[in-house]
C-alpha cells in the first residue's frame, strides 16, 4: 500500500498507515497549524546610528501541527482497541513519516503530505472518557515546513542528439554547424512554493549538467558515470551520490549550482560533454506553505 492511499475523500487523514478522521472512529475536531504561517529566521540586521534595518533573507523554520480528535467506542473493549491504535500510530522517537489530509481549500483540494513526527501528546482522563467520547491532542513536528503533493511527479530528460547543419554537396564537402534536438523538458511545481527535485543520472556519460534556464542556475558535474551506474543529486539535501550510496560532491566545479523548481513550469535542460544514451530522471513534489 503507498502512503496515503488510506485517504479517499475529504477530511481524511492518515499517518504510519493508520486512517482517521472522515466517519472514522476517530472525529478530526481541530486541526491548527497547517495553514499558519511558520516562523521565519530573519537575516535582518541593525542600523548604525539610523532608524530601521537592512533587509537581509528570511528562511523559514520548522512547522508545528496540533490534531485534535475525539475518539468514539461503542464499548469499554472498542474504546480500549481505538486508543492503543491510535496511541501506536503516534509513538514518540520515529524518524519523520507523511501525515498525509485532504482539506477543501489546501493545497488545490488535493491530497498532501507533511513530513513529521509526534513530540507532544495530551490524554486526560475525565468526563469525556467516561462517556467513551474522549479527547487527544497530539502535537506533530516538522523540520521541513513544506505541505508536499501526495503524488509524485516524474519527467525524464535525454541528452540532445546531434543534426546537421547547412550542407553542400561540392567537394570538399563543408558543413556550416549543426544543430541539436532534445535534452530539454518542462517541470512543473503546481504549488505556491519552491520545491527540491531529485535527478537520477544515469551512465554512460561524462560531465553531465543540469540547467534550470527558467531561474538561470546550472548544476555541473565533472567526473565520470560509467555504463550500469548512475548519480543520484538530490537538489533539497545538496547531495550527490554515486549509485545512492557513495559521496560525489567532490566532483561539482566552483560556478555550480542546486537549483529549486520555483510555483509555475520550469524549463529544464540535460548536458553532458558528449551524446550518449544517458538519462536524467526528475523527481518532485508540487509544495506549498
């Protein structure tokens, strides 16, 4: 099952492939801190002897969300069985997992994700459980602020291939350039944020570069990629692994670059010193905050 197939309809959530809200047993009843804006690091800084600032970069920081659910049970024994269920989903000291909703009104009315985990969690035991309707607030943690599409997006790139340019037929024979197809596609972030894609280069192919004409940056690599490898550049982490495991950022030259995929369609285009049959695989997520 992939994540967030447990979501079908709105209201819905699902989190380490536990389903609640929707006419689950568990009743979403708030829900604060998706839409709120995070905190934001300012790099302002103060003014000698003048009113006001320099205006520096502002970078967000994590995003916290609180869920508040009412828990139904028929029984003691359905109460009971609820409560560790949703108490195992929510265990503390996990690596960040997609807590993944659909909400009217966020991001496009489509399924989204945040990556996170539970830091906080509050049960009291008190006239609501007596009734068996009791009431559990959990507080998730975010490191990356970031609501992501459910889904994937993919789109593959190959290397341009080489035409002819002006000829004539006289001898010597004599070309006036060629030209090149190919090599170039459209990202598209259907978002209101920039996102980080993932490429995966795979060899034969020598100094391979990623250009983002659309923002003007270029990823360059010098180096090598043999047949049956490949270099997985991860643009959110500033990664570059050969085969997924073993580092290569040694290889990038001074002038490169990790681009992000800003809201709208980006152009995008795969180089490399000579044509072959290498391929360039994006992977994204639409992302909004």
């Amino acid at each position: 099952m992939a994540l967030g197939d447990l979501v079908t309809a709105d209201w819905e959530a699902e989190y380490q492939s536990f389903a609640f809200g929707g006419d689950s047993a568990f009743a979403l009843a708030q829900l604060d801190g998706i839409v709120s804006l995070p905190d934001v690091n300012s790099g302002d800084s103060g003014r000698l002897i003048r009113h006001g600032l320099h205006a520096g970069d502002d970078y967000l920081t994590g995003r916290t969300v609180t869920i508040t659910m009412e828990v139904y049970g028929a029984t003691d024994a359905a109460l009971e069985t609820s409560i560790q269920n949703l108490l195992t989903a929510f265990k503390p000291g996990e690596s960040e997992s997609g807590l993944v909703f659909q909400i009217p009104g966020v991001a496009n009315g489509n399924k989204f994700l945040l990556w996170s985990r539970p830091r906080r969690r509050s049960v009291p035991i008190n006239l609501e459980w007596f009734h068996r309707v009791p009431v559990i607030t959990i507080e998730m943690a975010a490191t990356d602020p970031r609501l992501y599409a459910a889904a994937e997006s993919t789109q593959g790139l190959g290397l341009p291939t080489a035409g002819g340019g002006m000829e004539f037929n006289e001898v010597p024979n004599i070309t006036f350039g060629t030209t090149s197809t190919g090599g170039e596609e459209t990202l598209n972030n259907a978002g209101t944020f920039k996102t980080s894609p993932v490429f995966k280069i795979t060899g034969p192919v020598t100094d391979p570069r990623l250009v983002n004409v659309t923002a003007g940056k270029t990823f360059h690599w010098e180096g090598t990629v043999s047949s049956g490898d490949f270099l997985l550049v991860d643009m959110g982490t500033r990664t570059v692994l050969l085969n997924g495991t073993a580092s290569r950022y040694s290889g990038l030259t001074g002038a490169s670059e990790f681009w992000d995929l800003s809201p709208g369609d980006s152009s995008v285009q795969y180089r490399a010193a000579a044509y072959t049959a290498s391929t360039a695989t994006a992977t994204w997520r639409s992302a909004w905050v």
